[in-house]
C-alpha cells in the first residue's frame, strides 16, 4: 500500500503493508506515538541487525579499548518513513488517541526532535 503523506508544504510517498498500517493505528491509539514507534515501527522497518549494528552497546569498555563513538546510521529514508507515519498519526489531533495525555500537541519542530530522541 502507497501511502502519499502531505508534509507542510511538501509531499513523501511511502509504501506500507496494510497489516503494517494498521497494527501501527491500533497502537498508536492505545499506547500513543512513542510506544508505537519504538516498539513496534521501527522493528517492522528495520532488520534486528541494522538495528544491532547501528547502535552503540551500553556496556562498559574493556580498560585500554578506545571508544570510537561511531556507529553506522541507520538508512536515512526509512527513518524519514517513521516520523511521516507519527507526524500523520499525530496531525489527527487528539481524537486519534484513547487517552487525552498521550497526544503530544500539533507538529512542531520540538515534537520531532523528540521523538526522532525517543523513538530512533
């Protein structure tokens, strides 16, 4: 399923399964939009392990190993696909989501950087 998503004064089209789509509704109306993205969006669109590979471990270095502080990025476009998916879950205002205190308010510029933060 094509999904054209209207983004301010652009547009991005993004392909998603319909099982994808709707799963994806379902919980963003009874968990809300970080608990939709994080546990569920960003496993359907990423591989286990781009994700793996793309973050860096928690755990402690061993002693004389240098910490290079980079890991490879996740693609770019898929992220893109997340956040288009939010921000359309999110623009449909409160009436979208079950409970009233998971609505984060309309899309700004703060709003994505947190959930670009929480979610990816």
């Amino acid at each position: 399923m094509r999904k054209t998503l209207k983004i301010g004064e652009t547009t991005r089209t993004h392909a998603f399964c319909n099982k994808t789509w709707t799963d994806a509704e379902k919980l963003y109306r009874s968990k809300g939009p970080v608990c939709m993205g994080r546990k569920f969006l960003i496993k359907e669109i990423f591989r286990e392990d781009e994700l793996r590979h793309a973050t860096r471990a928690r755990r402690r270095r061993m002693r004389g190993q240098e910490d290079t502080g980079e890991a490879k990025k996740l693609d770019e476009n898929r992220q893109w696909q997340i956040l288009d998916l939010i921000r359309y879950l999110v623009s449909q205002g409160e009436k979208g989501v079950c409970r009233p205190a998971l609505y984060l308010g309309p899309w700004s510029i703060p709003v994505e950087k947190y959930m670009r933060a929480e979610v990816i």
